[in-house]
C-alpha cells in the first residue's frame, strides 16, 4: 500500500487553514507542526508492540511497548524541518538524520548538499518528512540514499502529494508507503502542486514567495 491519504476532521481542517493565501509564516509554521504530528500518530498506528512488566502502584503489572526498531526522523531541509517539532512532540526518542536536497527550479532535478545521517540508521526504521511531494525527484534522491546506507524499512509523511510524485515514488520504490493529508490535483507548468500550498519553504522560513 504505497499512498495512505488521511482524511481525518482534524487534519482536513488544519490543512484548509494552510491553504489561505493571506496566512502568515507564524500560522504556517504552527499547522504544519500539528498536521506533522496528527500524520505522525497514523503513520505508527501498526508498530508493534511487546509487553514487559513493572512495579505499579498495587503490584506488579504488564504493560507495552514499542518493540524492536528504533526510529530516526529525516526531515529533507530546508522545509522538513517545519515538520520536525510536531513528530518529535510523539516520538520523543527519534533521533534526527538531515538530509538537505533542493529542487532546481528549471529542470525540477534534485540536488543533495547535505547527508547527516545517524550511527546504525541500517537498524532503524526511517520516517522521512516533508511538506510537499510534487515532482518526487526529492522524494526519490532520498529514498536512494537512505536504502545506500542500508535502510530496510522507510516511510514518508508529505502534507500535500501530487499525482505525478506518488507514481514516481511508487515506480523507483515500490515498498515505501507514504502518509499524507491531501492527495491535490496536479502539478502546474513550474512543478508546483495545484492546488497546493505554494512555496512551502518559503512560507516556513518567511524567505521570499516565487511567482509560481
Ligand atoms: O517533489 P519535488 O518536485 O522534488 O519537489 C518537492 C520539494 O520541493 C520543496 O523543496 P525545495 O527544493 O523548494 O527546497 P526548500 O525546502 O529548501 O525550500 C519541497 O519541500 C520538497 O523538498
Ligand atoms: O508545490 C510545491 C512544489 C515544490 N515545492 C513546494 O514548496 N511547493
Ligand atoms: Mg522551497
């Protein structure tokens, strides 16, 4: 099941906030910490769990947890990280492995200048986030390099996912799902999904919008 579109109230309404045009950085910033983290509550829903026991208030008594695979969070900067805070706020432990990638606005190609990954990430179950999937060619670079260092088992959590960058994310690798809260419409002649959000980089960091 590669494309897992959350329709939950809550994340609907969060996202039809985040789609104003007048919306300032400090309300984008906000929404896309809590969408991050509301994706990130699904995208854990079937981690398995094992039981142990300790000394409650009455005696003994079995509770759980999570077991096997530790996590590690890989935001692809810059505007990954405008969802980081939101999924470390439910997985507290995650450790962080930052990959920077940008989009080359003319030939839509990704670039990778940035490869901060954790020790043993090989035995860690990967949560790559970013707020826009649109032609995938991020998406894509990432998954190369995270399975190059010998990751098993990936996931992706987008805000918004385009058509064109599901496919292109499910031809190259097919055993990643990624979660998301709106599969849009299409891309525009620029590589920018409609109807989308805009730049969400640019709407994070508060650095200029392009004409798109
Ligand atoms: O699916 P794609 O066509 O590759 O486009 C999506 C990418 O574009 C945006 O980043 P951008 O390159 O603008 O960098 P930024 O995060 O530094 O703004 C976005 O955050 C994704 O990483
Ligand atoms: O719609 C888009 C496409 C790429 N990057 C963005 O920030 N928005
Ligand atoms: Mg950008």
């Amino acid at each position: 099941m590669p494309i897992r579109e959350i329709r939950h109230p809550l994340i609907r309404h969060k996202l039809g906030l985040m789609r104003r045009a007048d919306i300032s950085t400090k309300n984008f910033r906000e929404l896309a910490q809590e969408v991050g983290a509301l994706l990130t509550y699904e995208a854990t829903k079937d981690l398995t769990l094992e039981t142990y026991e300790i000394e409650g208030w009455c005696g003994t008594v079995q509770v759980e947890k999570i077991a096997g695979k530790k996590i590690t969070v890989v935001p692809i900067l810059r505007a990954g990280i405008g969802m980081l805070e939101g999924v470390l706020s439910l997985i507290p432990g995650a450790k962080v492995s930052a990959v920077g990638i940008a989009r080359n606005e003319e030939t839509l190609q990704a670039h990778t200048y940035l490869e901060k990954l954790v020790p043993e990430i090989n035995e860690r179950l990967a949560m790559i986030i970013d707020p826009m999937l649109a032609t995938g060619s991020s998406m894509v670079a990432t998954i190369d390099l995270l399975k190059k260092a010998g990751c098993k088992e990936i996931r992706a959590m987008v805000l918004v996912a385009a058509p064109e960058g599901i496919a292109a994310v499910e031809a190259a690798h097919p055993d990643v799902t990624i979660y998301t809260a709106s599969i849009d419409e299409r891309l525009n002649e620029h590589g920018y999904i409609i109807p989308g959000l805009g730049d969400a980089g640019d709407k994070i960091f508060g650095t200029k919008q392009k004409d798109v």
